[in-house]
C-alpha cells in the first residue's frame, strides 16, 4: 500500500489561535423590487435597487515598477549583488538607455543584459518554485567547474524562462539538503545573514567534545572572517571515538561548522545539513534525489518569509456557443 507524502515543512511551534467567536448579525430584508409596465412599450421596467449580476470585466491590476537589479535576480539572470554590479558597469540598456543604478522597472519595458534580450514576467503571473535536492559527497555547488567535478545543477530538471537559484552552498564534503528557487526574492530572504534564518546539522567528530569545549562553541570563537559561534549544541548519540551532535548556526560562512569545531581540537568526521529554516530533510529523500514543493508547500514558505504569494488572475469564460442541429456551433440565418 502506497504511503503518503510527508511534507518537508515543520508546522509551526505555537499553534494558531482560534478567533473570537461573533455574535450573529441581524440584517434587514431587502427592499422588495417594484414593477411596472410602461405605457408605451408595454414591457415590464424594474423600479427597485437591485444588486448588479452581470458579470464585471476582468481587469489586471496595475503593475508596480520595482528595482532592475532585484528584477533580474528574480528572472535568474544572477545574484542581486552581481546585477547590480553589471548596472553599475553600463551592461544594462533599458528602452535604448544604459540603466542606471536605483533605475525601476516593469514587465513593459525593453531590457538587454550584454545585448541579449530579457523578458520580464508580472509579479501576478510568476509561479515559484522549490526543489528539494539531497547533496553527496563529491559535488560541488557551481554552474561550471574548471577540475570538471560533478555539480548539483546537472542534476536539476531544466526550465522555460526561468532559473534555478541555490539557497546557500555546501562545501565538497559535505552532504544533505540544498534548497533551489525561481525566486531570488525567497533565496535573499533565507540567505542574509541579517535575517538569522537556521541551517540545522548533524554532525560526526572524532573524539571527545568535553563541556569546556562545548561552551566555547557556544559562546563564540574568533576566526580567521570574524568571530562565529553555535546557536544551540545538542547531543546525538553514536559509540567509540565517532559521536553525533546536532549544531544549529544562523549564517553560512565558508566551511564555519568544520572552522568552529578545528579551533577546539575536534576533527569533523562527517557533516550533513538536515534543515534549513521551516524546511528539514524529507527521510525519503536519499542522496542524489530531488523532490518539488506542491503549490501548498510553496504557498507556506513564502508566508513563512514574509512574502506576498502571487495571485492567479482568472478571466471569467465566455458564454458557451449554442450548438445548434449540425453541430457547426453557428446559427444558420438562412431562412
């Protein structure tokens, strides 16, 4: 028997509190609809007020312009960072003007990057997506590799008009989950450091780590980039020299986990990421596998990071055609 799906996203720790309960409201009647015949067409005319029921237009809403460089981290061309850098270096024309940087946008506008044209999707018109992917040992986390190593984006499916964007990295011995978006928006969000969002390992030393050492982990030590230190050290379990800990951090300095725990004197055996934010490792997902959010998922993790979650706009449908005897769907005027 097939078992169901479990989903990566942790619910939340408190759970919602139930609204107040709302005394019924009393509303009056209607005003009954007179009716009248006109004197001279003799057709019934409405006299009351009543509610329109025709069906109104669809309308989109107005679209609002937004800054070129988060426009084209969004349509995952590269990192704000790099875009806004490109901008700066002249390599933007917009509507057949070098852009500036702090320039604003919409979808309308004529954009080329290097030449090459970019188009924009409507914020209402964008679908995010997020991938799941169990990183191995051996991979590294990069478009193109000079060494010619295997990377983590060969592994990933291929899209139209858009790009996938790697929620941090993993450094090459290092194994566990790596988070991919559409949306350089959500990868922003759950990457800066100012906004303290959890990665959650399980890690594997060599050796004793004695409550001095723990404390110092804890408290914080000065490396080579500043000092860095552990949100929460838990132990795990294991046996002989190899034992288990569980280590919360909230940024993603290069190799901090492994730096943090070499300035004690404890080697790091093995390292596997096995959350980051609300999103944990699905137990399912074995190394070298993918797996998308569903619609509802993704809707929850934008909430979580405080983003507006696009909106479908549906056009209401035309009447259906009458089909006449024939079955052309045309009414034959001949007489």
């Amino acid at each position: 028997m097939p078992t169901r799906r479990r989903s990566p996203l942790r619910p939340p720790s408190k759970p919602a509190a139930k609204p107040a309960r709302q005394k019924p409201v009393t509303t009056q009647a209607a005003p009954s609809e007179d009716t009248s015949q006109s004197e001279e067409t003799g057709q019934t005319r409405r006299t009351g007020h009543e509610p329109e029921t025709r069906p109104k237009r669809w309308q989109a809403e107005p679209e609002a312009p937004i800054k070129l460089h988060k426009a084209l981290a969004d349509a995952g061309i590269g990192s704000r960072r790099d875009m806004e850098a490109w901008v700066a270096e002249g390599r933007v024309i917009v509507n057949d003007q070098t852009a500036k940087v702090g320039d604003r946008v919409t979808s309308r506008d004529v954009i080329k990057v290097s030449g090459r044209r970019v188009y924009l999707r409507p914020a209402a018109e964008k679908r995010v997506r997020v991938l799941l992917y169990h990183k191995q040992e051996g991979e590294i986390v990069s478009r193109d590799d000079p060494k010619g190593r295997a990377t983590v984006f060969e592994q990933l499916p291929k899209i139209r008009g858009a790009k996938w964007v790697s929620v941090g990295r993993l450094d090459f011995n290092t194994e566990g989950l790596m988070i991919f978006t559409t949306s350089g928006e959500l990868a922003n969000r759950m990457m800066h450091p100012r906004f303290e969002v959890e990665r959650e390992y399980a890690v594997r030393v060599l050796g004793e780590l004695t409550p001095d050492m723990q404390q110092q982990l804890l408290q914080g030590i000065e490396l080579e980039d500043g000092e860095a230190r552990l949100e929460s050290l838990v132990e795990a379990g294991g046996e002989g020299v190899n034992r288990w800990w569980k280590a919360v951090i909230l940024e993603g300095r290069y190799r901090e986990v492994r730096r943090l725990f070499d300035a004690v004197g404890v080697k790091v055996s093995r390292l596997i990421r096995t959350r980051y934010g609300p999103v944990a490792l699905p137990p399912q997902l074995k190394r070298g596998q993918k797996q998308e959010l569903d619609e509802a998922e993704v809707r929850a993790l934008l909430k979580w990071a405080g983003i507006a979650t696009p909106q479908r706009q549906i056009r209401p449908k035309p009447p259906a055609a009458k089909v006449l005897r024939g079955g052309t769907g045309t009414r034959n005027t001949r007489r």
